[in-house]
C-alpha cells in the first residue's frame, strides 16, 4: 500500500507541475525530427509490463514514418493516452498505430482499446483538470484526472490536432 501511495503522490506533483508550466507558458518546446517507432518501442517498453499484469494486449505496429514534433511531450502525451486505456480496458487488447494523413504531409497517432468507451455527453468533460468519469469513489487506481488535460494541453501547444472518437457497448 505504501508504494502505491507513494506512486499516486508522485504522479500527482508530475501532473501539477506540468500543469502549473503550461498555465505560465514555461514548458520548454524542443520541436525536430522525431523517430516514430523508436518513441513507440519506448512506450512499449514502458507499458508492456503493466499491460500484460492486467491480462491485457498492448500491440504497438511498427512503422517506418517520421514526425516533426518535441519527442518528450509526444512520448508523454502517448503514455497518458496509453495508461488511460489500459486503466479502462478490462479484456481484450490496447492498440497504438501511426498512418500517414493529409496526402504524407502530416501523421495521425492513433490509440485503440477494446474498453467501455466513453459516452458521447462525457467526449469534452474527460480533458478537464480532475475529471473522472469512471472514478466516482476517488480511488487511486483510476488516476487522478490530469493525465488527458495534459495531453490536450500539450497537443495545442504542439500544434497537433487532438482528436476522440468513442462508442460505448461495443
């Protein structure tokens, strides 16, 4: 319990700083060339782990793109965005591909998961700071509701579109 504990409370400081820099305008940007499948075997690396302890799939396809983007916000925008899925999915498999978009002149990273899905009411209000639509009890399992502000804060300061798309009951 007490790692745990401790877990939560450092996620925590990690979500208010990042916070607190992008409110002031003082999360360092560092934008180059950014080896797509390098940033995934990383994540993968990362998640795969906590993924297969839950019975879960992580399935992340290769690819041979490149982006143009500062690798450490994307890599961290893609952590959330996967810990989300693997904290709501309970069967079945979290999927992360990257595809070209725009005729090659722009990339889309997509997330996938066999989760609940979000309902259609709930698509803006899961980015607000502290939102959890499936954590009403407060309990630590389920995060603390800053992960998906980050990234939504993170991807317009990028300049990356964000984009959710989610059916429930599937």
């Amino acid at each position: 319990h007490l790692e745990v504990s401790v877990q939560a409370m450092q996620d925590l400081l990690d979500g208010l700083l990042d916070l607190s820099r992008l409110d002031a305008g003082n999360m360092p940007v560092r934008m180059g060339a950014v080896d797509l499948n390098g940033l995934l075997d990383a994540v993968r690396s990362a998640l795969q782990t906590t993924a297969e302890a839950k019975g879960l799939r992580l399935h992340i396809r290769a690819t041979t793109l490149w982006g143009y983007s500062d690798p450490l916000l994307l890599q961290r925008m893609l952590l959330n965005l996967l810990i989300n899925a693997i904290r709501y999915t309970e069967q079945g498999t979290v999927l992360v591909a990257c595809r070209p978009r725009n005729g090659g002149r722009g990339i889309c990273i997509e997330v996938r998961d066999s989760g609940i899905g979000i309902p259609a009411e709930h698509h803006e209000d899961i980015f607000k700071e502290f939102y959890q639509l499936a954590n009403r009890a407060g309990g630590r399992n389920f995060g603390l509701g800053l992960g998906l502000n980050i990234v939504q804060r993170s991807a317009a300061l990028l300049g990356h579109p964000l984009d959710l798309r989610s059916q429930t009951g599937c």
